[in-house]
C-alpha cells in the first residue's frame, strides 16, 4: 500500500510540473508570435522576419515557394493591421529519435488592409532551445482561396 502511495505523489509531482510547463510554453510561445505580429504591423509584410523561423521550417521550405506564398497574401490581402487570439493548443513530447520539447499552435483572427483572414502559427522550443520559433504557418482568406482557383483555372485552360 505504501508503494502505491509514493508512486501517486509521484504522477501528482510530475503532472503538476508538466502542466506548469505547458502553461509556461503557451505565455512564451505567445510571445513570440506576438512579437513576429507587432514587426510585420510596424513593418508592413513579411521581409525581414525571418529570424522568427525555425532550423525546421527552413529545412522544409523552398525559399522560392516562400516567397510566392508572401506575394500571394500581400496581393491578397495587403499589409496587416491587426489580430486578435483565437484558439491555442500546447503539447509536449519526449521522444529519443522524433522532435523533442513544447509544440503550441495558435489560431489567429487577422485583420489585413484588403481583407480578414485566420492565421495559424506552428511554434517549437526543443528541449535544448531557448526560444520559440515559427516551424508552421498557414494564412487562409476567402480571397486567398479565390486566387488559388483562379490559377487553377488558368492552368487547366478553363
């Protein structure tokens, strides 16, 4: 009976440091990404803001592709002007041969010059980091999607 004890203080221990740490993870991901909101408000675009990703999305992205996904959404919907949170999502993993540390998703309303969008930001701290970075992020607006049919409509020559 004893043994069953110290290990439920243990669980309790450890669940409590975990939920403290997700919490913490969630206010400095936030961070982060509102600092990466506030520069593109100041400095209009997306030039720049670069040192906001991560090693992992550089990996991932073609930089040419990049850069048609910012042209893309500054035709689309123009300069940003504000944003507000919407939904947010924290999760930590320990894992020996897959990514390691605190993963928080953040669902943004934005407010674009042009028009609004929802923009979600994939962040990641590794075990090892200091910091969040971007390793995600997705823009979507009536409009983006309207264009994105437009060049498939041109392509198939419709």
């Amino acid at each position: 009976m004893k043994k069953i004890y110290i290990f439920l203080i243990a669980i309790s221990f450890v669940g409590s440091f975990l939920g403290c740490s997700l919490i913490s993870g969630k206010e400095d991901a936030e961070t982060v990404a509102e600092s990466f909101m506030e520069d593109r408000i100041a400095h209009g675009g997306f030039a720049g803001h670069d040192t906001y990703y991560g090693d992992i999305f550089w990996q991932h992205a073609n930089e040419e592709d990049w850069q048609r996904v910012q042209q893309m959404v500054d035709i689309a919907l123009g300069d940003l002007n504000s944003y507000s949170l919407l939904t947010s999502n924290t999760q930590s993993k320990f894992h020996t041969n897959e990514l390691s540390g605190t993963f928080v998703t953040l669902v943004y309303n934005t407010e674009y010059e042009k028009r609004n969008g929802l923009e979600t930001l994939t962040m990641y701290k590794a075990l090892k980091d200091k910091d969040f970075r971007i390793i995600g992020q997705h823009v979507n607006s009536p409009k983006i999607q309207e264009l994105i049919y437009k060049g498939i409509e041109q392509v198939s020559g419709q």
